[in-house]
C-alpha cells in the first residue's frame, strides 16, 4: 500500500514550456551559449549553497545585455517559470483525503525558493 509520494516542484507541479536559457536568448537575442554558459559553470554552487546567485549573475548581466536590475532579472527568470498546474494539485487534494501524505521536492536555490514559497 502506498503512504506517502514526494511530487518534484520542476516539471511536476510547475510547468515549463522553455527553460529560463532558451526563453532568454529567443527574448533578448541572445546567442544560447552564452546563457548556457552560466549554467555550466557558476549555476551549480548556488544550488547548494556554495555561491550567491546574484552575485554569479552579475558576472553574466553585461554579456546577457541585460540593463535592469538582478532583482528584475530574478523576477523575469521565476515569474516565468512559476506556472502550477492545477490538475496536479487537485490529485493531491484527493490522494491526501484518502489517507496517502504528499510532499514536495525541489533542489532550486534558495531565491527561487523563496520565491516560489511566498508567491
């Protein structure tokens, strides 16, 4: 008999039809690689917590030719991608009425964290 079920957040529970870096470069024209780039070499220890993710995206902002601020880059970044699809979370409801508890993974950083929990 299942107990319990942990939804992962990314892809489960909020649906995304571009990620943040093919949504950007289609958006602002930028070459993908350079959005990618961030990815693969400065993403990683903002997620566990080994790096500020402003301050790594500050080194990228000039080469992204984005000339707002971080914080309206991190809004860009997470309002696009904060869409919950409802169907899911009704089959939540109902898995948590007939008993099964439901939790909810994610592995985001701790701005998009916070995002996501106070938005």
């Amino acid at each position: 008999m299942i107990k319990a079920i942990i939804f992962d957040a990314d892809g489960i529970i909020i649906r995304k039809e571009k990620i943040f870096s093919e949504r950007f470069s289609h958006e602002f024209k930028v070459p993908i690689n350079k959005v990618t780039n961030f990815f693969k070499e400065n993403f990683q220890p903002c997620l566990v917590g080994n790096a500020d993710l402003k301050k790594e995206l500050e080194k990228y902002v000039k080469e992204w030719n984005w000339n707002k601020s971080i914080n309206e880059l991190l809004d860009y970044w997470f309002r696009n991608e904060s869409d919950i699809d409802k169907r899911v979370i009704d089959s939540i409801k109902q898995l948590r009425k007939n008993g099964i508890k439901c939790y909810l993974s994610t592995n985001n950083e701790k701005y998009r964290t916070d995002y996501l929990t106070e938005k």
